[in-house]
C-alpha cells in the first residue's frame, strides 16, 4: 500500500487506538497508515508525557474528507459505548450477604469483599459448566 500525499487524519491516545482507527479506515474501502508510539523519550519516573509521540494515523490527501466522517463516526460509536457502561457495580458476598461497590473496570474479576474480606465476583461471569469443552 502507497498512500499518495499522505496526511495525518487521526492522532490517538494509544496505539491500540490508532490501530483500531485505521481498521475502521480499511473495513470502508480507504487506505490507511499507522505510525506507532514506540520511543521510549517522554517517560519518566511517574510516567509518560502528555502530547510526546502519539500515534497517528494517515491517509491520502485525496481520502481525508471521507476518512473524517468515518473516523466522526467511530469515535461517537466508542462514546457512546463508553457512556453506556455503569460506573460502579454491586458485589454481593456469599460469606457475610453484604454488598460491596466496586469500579466496572473490575468487572469479571474476584475481588475481596469491604465487609469480611473473603471473596466476591464482580459483574458478569460465564457459566463453565455450561461450556462444552470435549466438543472443541
């Protein structure tokens, strides 16, 4: 793939983000171009610098208008998923009956409960006994 006069139509705030971005881009017929975040300048002891080397994704002069009405899109797709997930989710303990509130970044995952400290899960789990493993 050769973009020709390539312009820079997405900047993301990882490069999971701009891969997905350009996905998106290639799924509705236009070519596209990741530069990945990999430089290691920018970090220090607490972190990462805001703003150095982000990656970007680029585009054909030619495909910018239709590449931003897409990439419009998508990104409103992904805030309104964002906006559509609970902040916090109730964990009921087994042991001791309380409830506890925990983050929904948490969600599918044991955690301790406030109350006894034994565990809990959190959110939403398959049911392993359910699956069908010898099938596979």
């Amino acid at each position: 793939m050769q973009l020709d006069d390539p312009t820079v139509i997405y900047t993301g705030q990882s490069n999971s983000e701009a891969w997905a971005a350009m996905q998106h881009l290639d799924a509705n017929g236009i070519d596209a171009y990741v530069v990945e975040n990999n430089a290691a300048t920018g970090f220090y002891f607490f972190g990462g610098l805001a703003g150095i080397h982000q990656p970007q994704v680029y585009v054909s002069k030619k495909d910018a208008e239709q590449a931003n009405a897409l990439l419009k899109a998508f990104v409103d797709l992904m805030i309104h998923r964002q906006q559509d997930l609970p902040t916090q989710l109730e964990a009921v303990c087994e042991k001791c009956g309380k409830t506890t509130l925990f983050s929904s970044s948490l969600d599918g995952t044991v955690q301790d409960c406030s109350h006894c400290g034994a565990y809990v899960e959190v959110g939403e789990f398959e049911d392993f006994e359910a699956m069908d493993f010898e099938g596979e």
